[in-house]
C-alpha cells in the first residue's frame, strides 16, 4: 500500500487567507451600500466566489488533495454554473407585472 503524507501549511499561508477573507467581508458590506444597479449582484457573486475558492482552497486542503478528491469539488462547481445559468434563465424571461397595491381597483374607478 502507498503512503499517504499530509501536506503541512503554514501559519503564515493560513494567516494570508484569513486576512484575505477579512478584506473581501469588508468589500461585500462596503459594496452593499453603494448602487451599482444590476451590478451589484455580479460584485456581489465574484467576491462570495473568490471567498469561496479560498476555503476550499486552503482550509478544505482542496489545493493539495488527491486528482479524485479535486474532480468532486470541480463537478461542484460544474453544477453550481448549471443551477446559476438557469436560474438566471428563468429571470432573465419573466416579465414585469406590477403589484396588487399599485393597481388601482375598479371598484375605486367606478366611485370617483
């Protein structure tokens, strides 16, 4: 049977990844405040992606686990874009109705 050696990080590495974290926390309060318009959501989703890939990274050892272990977290993110891609689908499609308090009912139509 082969062996199998863990790979040792280093506090330092550790340390950078955290403070990496830190910063993009602040920038998702930070851009939440601002109006970017439909930008915000695009922000939004490429700082929780890029927070995203270093835990996985890191501190799941993503970056240093075996082909097999790496194919799983790529299919998770393979079906992350598939449910992203429709769900952004069925959005892009839907067409504005407004709400029942902004239409004015016939009723009210009918007394004025």
């Amino acid at each position: 049977m082969a062996e199998h050696s863990e790979h040792i990080v280093s506090p330092k590495i550790y340390a950078g990844v955290l403070s990496a974290l830190l910063v993009g926390t602040v920038l998702t309060v930070q851009a939440a405040k601002v109006d970017l318009g439909r930008w915000n959501i695009v922000l939004a989703l490429g700082i929780a992606v890029t927070k995203m890939t270093l835990v996985i990274l890191f501190f799941m050892h993503g970056k240093y686990s075996a082909r097999r272990t790496k194919l799983v977290i790529a299919s998770g993110f393979f079906w992350l874009a598939i449910m992203l891609a429709l769900t952004l689908a069925d959005y892009t499609t839907r067409h504005f109705e407004p709400s029942r308090s902004e239409v004015t009912p016939p009723t009210a139509a009918i007394e004025a």
